[in-house]
C-alpha cells in the first residue's frame, strides 16, 4: 500500500516514462514534483523500491518501472478517513490513510474523482448498492464530482464541519438527512434551507473485507 504523496511520485514517473519512452532523471524528477531537495526525491524513491514498484540501477536515468507496476489494471484511491453513519460528529478533515488499489474498470480509468472513506456507525445499513450494504467498518468509494443529490441514492455530507453518509429529501423549507438502518434508534437529522449542509460527493460502490 502506498501513501498519497508515494503514490503521486510514482504516477509522475509512470507519466513521465510513457511520455518519453526513457525514465526521469532525479534532476528532472525534483523539477517535476517542485521540490528543492534531491535527497527529497530519493527518499520516496527507495521507500518505492523497497515496495517493489521501482527498481534502480546505476546511470543518469536508472529508474525502472517494478513488478508491481505491470501496466496497472488498478490505481491506487486515497483513504482520506472516516464518514459517520449516524450523527456527524466527526470533524471532515482529510487525511492520508495511505491508497486502496481498485480496479480501473470499477474507477472509469480517472482515479482523480475518487477517494475512498471508512464507515462508522450502523445509520446506512440497511442501504443497499450492487448487492452490498453499508455496514459499519466498510469501506466506501466516493465520485466527488456526482453532487447532483436525489432521493434515492447515498451521499456524503457535510454539515456544520462534520462528515456524515446519509440519504437526501427536500420538503418545503426543509431539508433531511436520512438513515437507511435496521437500527430503529437512528433518526433523520432535520435542517433548513440557511443552514450549512454541502454534498461532497456520491457513494458508488461499497467494499467489505
């Protein structure tokens, strides 16, 4: 598993490799990432090496492309943290968790639009997206562009600086977040029109393991 900044290095060397057909020098590649510090750069490159994603040899343009890259058919989405499914509490601030390698046929190829959030709390579980449920310790991939909220699907909110998973109904003035649960003690959360409620994206797809 990478971290967001191992991985950006990477897709910066992997760009730079199939734009011309040689590897970046550690010049080019400090250029590249706007860095001062060659020593920067080498030390991402041998946290890569060491994961087996590189391989470096001795020459100006030594970097080899590992095992582990073989023409990716996943790309590597940023964990950014937690969502509640319940009361959010939780302040929304992103983190790195590190990636989570999925499919590009699952991403539409453009891993820029995703990231990936734990669930916490049992407020969705009973919601249902391709044969899979929202259950508490899931993971869930979020399209960050899909903000256009309906009724029927899952989206993540963000309300009054908390992060939470909910289902969207506008009814007057009003606005509710609602729960999806077989857990009966969940309630909608109930807010006006003036109040700070921003989608942050749609939940697309759910992963359990």
């Amino acid at each position: 598993m990478l971290t967001e900044k191992q991985q950006h290095v990477l897709d910066v060397i992997i760009d730079y490799t199939s734009r011309y057909g040689k590897s970046p020098t550690i010049e080019e590649l400090k250029n590249l990432l706007h860095q001062k510090s060659k020593r920067w750069v080498t030390q991402y490159l041998e946290a890569l090496e060491k994961k087996w994603f590189i391989t470096r040899f001795d020459g100006y343009r030594g970097i080899r492309l590992g095992n582990n890259i073989g023409m990716q058919t996943t790309i590597n989405i940023p964990i950014l943290g937690y969502a509640n499914a319940g009361t959010p509490l939780a302040i929304a601030e992103a983190n790195d968790y590190g990636t989570l390698p999925i499919s590009k046929n699952i991403v539409s190829w453009d891993g820029k639009n995703h990231f990936v959030l734990r669930v916490s709390g049992t407020s969705m579980n009973n919601y249902e997206l391709k044969w899979k449920t929202l259950e508490n310790g899931s993971y869930v991939l979020i399209d960050k562009n899909a903000q256009n909220l309906n009724e029927k699907d899952a989206f993540l909110f963000i309300v009054n600086g908390g992060a939470t998973l909910k289902k969207y109904k506008k009814q007057g003035t009003n606005v509710f977040l609602l729960p999806d649960s077989h857990d009966d003690f969940h309630t909608p959360i109930v807010l006006s029109e003036s109040d700070s409620v921003m989608p942050n994206g749609k939940v697309v797809d759910v992963f359990q393991f």
